[in-house]
C-alpha cells in the first residue's frame, strides 16, 4: 500500500500533526506499506530540527526522522517555509523543501490520501 498522510496543522497548540505522524510512524512499520508525509502550511514548522519543549512534551522533528528512519518521505511546501521564514538547512534529518508539483505527483501515486 502506497500512502500519503498530508499535514496542515502548526507543531503545537493542536495535536492533528502529532496524530499524523503518530500514523505515518505506525505504517511504515507494516510491510508492503510505502509513505510519504507533505507538510503544508503551519505544519512546516514541524520540521525545523531542534525543537526545544517541556520535558515530557513530543517533539515532531525526532518523530519526523523517525519516519525519515524507517523509509518514510517527507516533503515541506517550499512556499509554506519561505513564508515563515523557514531555510531548507534548519529542516530535521530526513524532511526536504519540496513543492506542489510533488505532492501531485505523489497524490497520484498513493493509494490512500489522509489529511490531518
């Protein structure tokens, strides 16, 4: 099953990101599953390598390479990120500028399209 799981939320203050990628994790442990995670809008942020959060708090960017780890894409609008001032070197391990061309590639490519 090939999958894609687009992100539209900020990094915090909901948790729709963190559900996301909290499946996006789950899939790529199945075998036979292929995923790909786009981040647009807010949900770029959850990308920036580094994040500092209370102890005990998730942090997106080591769930991201986590996913990154276990064979998961993930594309960042590159629109999104200039917007929020965003450069393609402080993105986590894994996480790559990207654009809309690729994720109607990718939309193309899925079997399943999850939107959070």
């Amino acid at each position: 099953m090939n999958a894609l799981l687009i992100l539209n939320d900020p990094a915090y203050g909901t948790e729709r990101s963190y559900n996301g990628l909290r499946l996006a994790l789950a899939l790529s442990r199945r075998d036979g599953a292929a995923v790909r995670v786009f981040l647009i809008g807010d949900a770029v942020g959850c990308a920036v390598a580094g994040q500092k959060v209370p102890t005990g708090y998730y942090q997106l960017d080591r769930m991201i390479e986590s996913a990154a780890r276990r064979g998961a894409e993930i594309g960042c609008c590159g629109t999104c990120m200039d917007a929020r001032g965003i450069a393609e070197n402080s993105l986590a391990k894994g996480a790559r500028r990207s654009s809309m061309e690729d994720l109607a590639e990718w939309t193309a490519w899925a079997d399943k399209v999850i939107a959070f």
